[in-house]
C-alpha cells in the first residue's frame, strides 16, 4: 500500500497529510497572514472606532507600495533586481497625469492604456539593456534610475497635470459591501490579472527556473535571455500600474520618485521572496506591505513620536529579517 | 637573427590582438580610466578655456568635491569585494556629522569628532552581526539599519534642537582650506586613508581574505577564514570610513544637516562600479573607486558647464555610468 493507491477510507488522512504538506511549504506566507490578522485585531482593539472608512485609507496608503513590490517580486524571482521601480513609476505617472490634463473622461482610456503599453517599453528596455551590456542588474538599472528620474522631469518638471475624475473614484471608496474598499478590488485585480496567468504558464516556470539555478535552467533548454527580459517587461507593466494608482491618487503627478523602490524591497523581503531568485509568492508582499503599513499606522495611534516610529520600523524590518536568516540557516544546516 | 624577428613579429601581433588588450585591461583597470579622465577634462577644457586661466582654482575645487564621494566609494568598494553593498553610508555619514556639529557645542571639538566616529562605527556593527552572523542579505541590512539610523538621528535632533551646531573650525579648515593654493587640505584625510585601504587590500592578510571571502566564500570557510569575524570587521570598518566621510563633508559645506550625504549614497556606488570593481565579489581595487570618483565630479562639472537642464544632466549621468560599465564588461570579458 502506497501513498498513490491510498484505500478509501485514508482519504482524508492523505488530504490532510497535503495540507500539512501545503501549510510547511507555504509556512511563511502562512504565519504573515496570521500576523497580519493578529495586527488588525490589535489596531480595531487599539482604536475602537476603526470602521471601514479607516480601512480604505490604509488601502489607498497601501496600494502603490503594493504594486512596486509585486512589479519588483516578477524580478527578483527570475534573479534579478529593478533598482528603478520608483522612478518608473513616477515616470508613468507623470505621463499619465500630463496626457490626462486635456482630455475628458473618455480619452482617460486610451491614455492609461498607451502608459501601461509605456511601462512594457520601459521595463523591456530595462531588460534588453541587462542582457546587452553584460552588466550585473543592480548596476544596469540603478543607472536606469537616474535615466527615468530625468525623464520623469522631461515631461513634468514640478508637480501638474490631472487625472480623470472617474479614475480618482474608481479607488475610493467601497464597493457594495463595507470593508471592501474599492482600492483593494482594483489592486488584487491588476495584480492578479498579471500574476496568476503568468503564474500557470511555460513562461512563469521558465522565469523561477532561470532565478533558482541561471545555469541548470539555461542546460534544460530554457530560453534564459527571453525569460529575463520577460521578467523585466511584465515587472515594468505592473511599475506602471503603480504609476497609474499613483496618479489615481494624488489626481496629479509628481516627477520626483517616490520610496517606492525601497519600500517595495521591504515589502519583497518581509514576504518571503529571496533576493537570491528562484524563491517567492506574490500573496506574501502584499500582506507584508499592509503590515508595515499597519504598524505605521498603530503607532501613531499609540501616539509614538513619528521619527521613533521610523526606528520601530527599520528594527522590525532588521529583526525580521534576522529571523528569517536563521530559520534559513537552520534549514541547511540540519 | 630569424628567430628574434619572429619574436618581434609575434609580439606587435599580439599587441594588437583583442585578448593582450583584455589581459592588459584586466590587470591594469586603471588605465582606460585614466584615459576617460583625460578625456573629459579635455572636453571640459575645450567647452571652457577659461578654466586655463586658474588651473589651481579648479583643480582644488575638483578634488574637494571628489573627496567625501571617494571616501563613501571606499566603503562600497570594501563591501563589494565580498559580493556585499552599504547602503547604509549616506545615512550614517549625514548623523556623524550632526553629531559632531551639535556635540561641539557642549562638548569640545574633540570628543564630538570621537562621538560622530563612534556613533558610525556603532552603525557598522549593528551592519555586521546582521551580515556576519545572521547571514542576513547586505542589501536589506543596511537598508534596515539605515532607516534605524535615519529615525535615531531624527529623535536625536528633538534634544539638541535649541542647542544649535556648529561645525568645529579645524574640520572647517581641513575641508575648505588649502595648501600652497591648489592642494585642498581635504585630501589630508583621502590621501591616507587611500593609502591605508590600497596597502590593505594589496599587502595584509585581511585584504586578501576579503577577496577570498568574496569570490568563494565555501572555498575561504574551507581554507579556514572565519567568514563571520571578516565581515563583522569589514562592515564596522565601512561604517567608520562613511563617519569620516561625513565629518569632512561637514567641513567643505560648513553646516550639518541631517540629509547632507544623502545625494552621495548612488553616485558612490557608481563611483565603485565605474572603477571597475565587481558588485558580485572577489575583483576591483580602491585606485580605480577614487578615479570612478574623480569621473563623476568631473562629468558633473561638464553638464554643469554645458548648462544642461536637470533632466538631461540625470539621464546622462545614468547612461554614463551603464556606458562605462558595459564597456568594461565588454572589453574585458567579465562581469
């Protein structure tokens, strides 16, 4: 009696022994989930007015960090690292918000699509360049971000331009139901609309096998150079979906970037990404982005000086990522 | 006879052959950087022959602007040859020299500069028991302690608001003064600690073991360096120097703010980059760091003087460094 032929009745016992299987593989992600309830409870304990309206805004905070870590995790799971997601997205958001300017609500359309297809010409280029100059990509594109913080400046030089009315709404508020925030609809939307096709295709595969082993996967006929410029391309378009959001938001751009790079690398780390490639889901930024948000927020609820709190938040993100070292070098050292 | 004109045959072949400039390139990165450093002061000189007329005025300017950017290219450049970054540095050399500028007051001139290198080089520890011994990414644990530091500083600058800050007048003079009218008193710390991170690397046993640990950490773990010692020293070091770094860029601007370095964290790891050392490890030098310096004061100086818009001036400071650094992979044949 094998594990494939189990008898009727160890049915259940070979789900569950899945589950197990399913929950030690997914440990991570698993425990920020809980984390992140965990800190909800505390926040709705900590400030029990916290109703839905509070709720949106943490959202609306939340949703560009978001989507600078997931156009960040498409790249550094295929081994390598975007150091210019921030000036993307201020570049996207400044020709979105520029394009806008002089169109009504119906031209709003063409433009947003004509920035996404901008940020699948910028990320690619970002990609063909690394594979061209034969440059590590930590350097290939933290030159890039100098080239797309100027740009930004090319088209806007101080903070202008407008955003369509109805994109603004289509971010604010909730949808339906209290609790959902229309913010959350759209992110989980763009996101997954990216993510879980590319997920479940030859190409996503390709890109965590290039990230895990560059030369076992080059070996096992894996197309390293399309798969990377790939990666780079698709991180771009969700940029610009961040440049968009952004936009969305502020209902102007601003050609000065943001710390969406670095805040996004949080995110990427504290959700169990590895910087070293190969490694990651696209559901543990995110919950790690509304933690470090939440925190942010608790403690100005706890009414801890701002700049303490920014101690708070570089020893969390230390101490996390401490923890998770060591569970690592635990793991290989048995 | 025959013999001897075969040799001189083969040998002005293979002068001109690709693979003896790539070897020549390889052990000797300087070079083509000393060339690129001609070249654009050429260009520079062509654009403006004024600056002829006061060659020392420019030369001193020149080398005082390269020099806090030298001295915070030489804690990447230190990091990076074990396949690690600091990105830590702008922060602490920004607190260092608040510290030393608001600690004077009270203080004394001396205890605060001794207070400024203490508080940077408590930084780079707290850098390297994340590096060393938790093995945490460098990327991220500097990242980390930067934002640290960066709130510490904030808290910190809430104490000693009323008190006020001045900068002590021997840092003043070391960073804006001169010597014999074109040699800037600020190279009185670069020169040193040139000297000290150059014969480092080349001649002591823990500058070998630095590039041991970064191109095989395994194989260095094997032949007996204790990894973690290396880099919990390293990045105390890296903190130190980006404290120095601080104090004297204190010097040149006179005031201590607390972002005063902070323009300084990429263009110093494109200082490091252009001077040919590797992000993954294990190859580079601080020679070519302090003329990848002195090639991004130099080129900032000529978009200055090309009157170029802000935008253009970025674009071309970022196509720059990806040139310089592609061209360098390219010839040479390594990453």
């Amino acid at each position: 009696m094998t594990a494939a032929a189990p008898a009727a009745g160890d049915v259940r016992t070979v789900r569950s022994a899945g589950m197990t299987r399913w929950l030690r593989r997914n440990s991570w992600v698993v425990s920020l989930y809980v984390a992140l309830a965990a800190l909800f409870a505390f926040t709705v304990a900590l400030k029990p007015g916290y109703g839905p309206t509070d709720f949106e805004f943490l959202t609306l905070a939340v949703i560009t960090i978001v989507l600078a870590a997931a156009a960040q995790t498409v790249v550094v799971i295929s081994g390598g690292i975007d150091l210019s997601v921030g000036p993307v997205m201020a570049f996207t958001s400044v020709c979105a918000a520029a394009l806008m300017a002089g169109t009504d609500d119906l031209g709003a359309v063409p433009v947003v699509a004509a920035v996404l297809a901008l940020g699948l010409g910028v990320g690619a280029l970002n990609g063909l360049l690394v594979h061209w100059s034969g440059v590590p990509d930590i350097v290939v594109t933290l030159a890039m971000s100098f080239v797309w913080a100027g740009a930004a400046l090319l088209v806007l030089d101080s903070p202008g331009g407008a955003s369509a009315p109805w994109l603004m709404s289509l971010i604010d508020g909730s949808l339906l139901i209290d609790w959902v925030p229309r913010a959350l609809v759209v992110m989980l939307l763009a996101i997954g609309l990216v993510w879980i096709p590319l997920r479940r295709s030859r190409l996503g595969l390709s890109m965590f096998a290039v990230g895990s082993d560059q030369l076992a996967a080059l070996r096992s006929g894996v197309d390293v150079a399309r798969t990377k410029v790939a990666a780079y391309t698709i991180g771009g378009l969700l940029a610009a979906m961040g440049g968009v959001a952004l936009t969305m938001k502020t209902g102007i751009g601003n050609p000065l970037p943001g710390p969406y790079t670095l805040d996004g690398i949080a995110a990427l780390v504290l959700g169990g990404v590895s910087l070293a490639g190969g490694r990651g889901t696209m559901a543990g930024p995110i919950a790690a982005a509304f933690i470090l948000a939440l925190i942010r927020i608790d403690l100005v609820f706890l009414k801890v000086n701002p700049d303490v709190s920014t101690v708070v938040q570089g020893v969390i993100l230390v101490a996390v990522v401490m923890v998770g070292a060591l569970v690592e070098l635990r793991r290989k050292r048995p | 006879m025959s013999t001897a004109e075969g040799a001189v045959t083969r040998d002005t072949t293979s002068w001109l052959s690709l693979a003896a400039w790539r070897r020549l390139l390889r052990d000797q990165p300087v070079i083509p950087l000393v060339i690129l450093l001609a070249v654009m002061v050429a260009l520079l000189i062509a654009i403006q022959p004024g600056i002829l007329n006061r060659p020392q005025a420019w030369v001193l300017a020149t080398l005082r602007f390269a020099t806090p950017l030298a001295l915070l290219a030489a804690c990447q450049t230190l990091t990076m040859l074990t396949g690690g970054i600091d990105l830590s540095v702008a922060v602490v050399a920004s607190m260092s020299a608040y510290v030393m500028a608001t600690q004077s007051v009270s203080q004394g001139d001396a205890i605060a500069i001794a207070l400024a290198i203490l508080v940077a080089g408590l930084v780079g520890l707290l850098n390297g028991v994340g590096v060393g011994i938790f093995r945490v990414q460098p990327l991220i644990m500097t990242l980390g302690t930067g934002l640290v530091a960066l709130g510490a500083v904030n808290v910190y600058q809430k104490t000693v608001l009323t008190a006020g800050s001045t900068v002590p007048q021997p840092i003043q003079t070391l960073g804006s003064g001169n010597t014999l009218g074109f040699i800037p008193n600020a190279l009185l710390v670069l020169v040193p600690v040139a000297l000290v991170v150059m014969i480092g690397l080349k001649r002591t046993g823990y500058g070998r073991m630095l590039y041991a640990v970064g191109d095989n950490p395994i194989a260095a773990r094997l032949a007996g360096v204790r990894v973690w010692q290396v880099l919990l020293v390293l990045y105390v070091l890296s903190g130190l120097l980006a404290g120095i770094a601080g104090i004297t860029l204190a010097g040149i601007t006179k005031t201590a703010t607390l972002n005063v370095a902070d323009s300084y964290l990429l263009p110093s790891v494109a200082a490091a980059v252009i001077g040919g050392t590797s992000i993954f490890g294990g190859r580079g030098g601080y020679a070519g760091t302090i003329l990848g310096a002195l090639i991004l004061t130099v080129l900032a100086s000529l978009l200055t003087v090309l009157d170029a818009p802000e935008p253009i001036r970025q674009i071309v400071y970022g196509a720059i460094i990806l040139g310089v650094a592609a061209a360098y992979a390219r010839l040479t044949g390594e990453r």
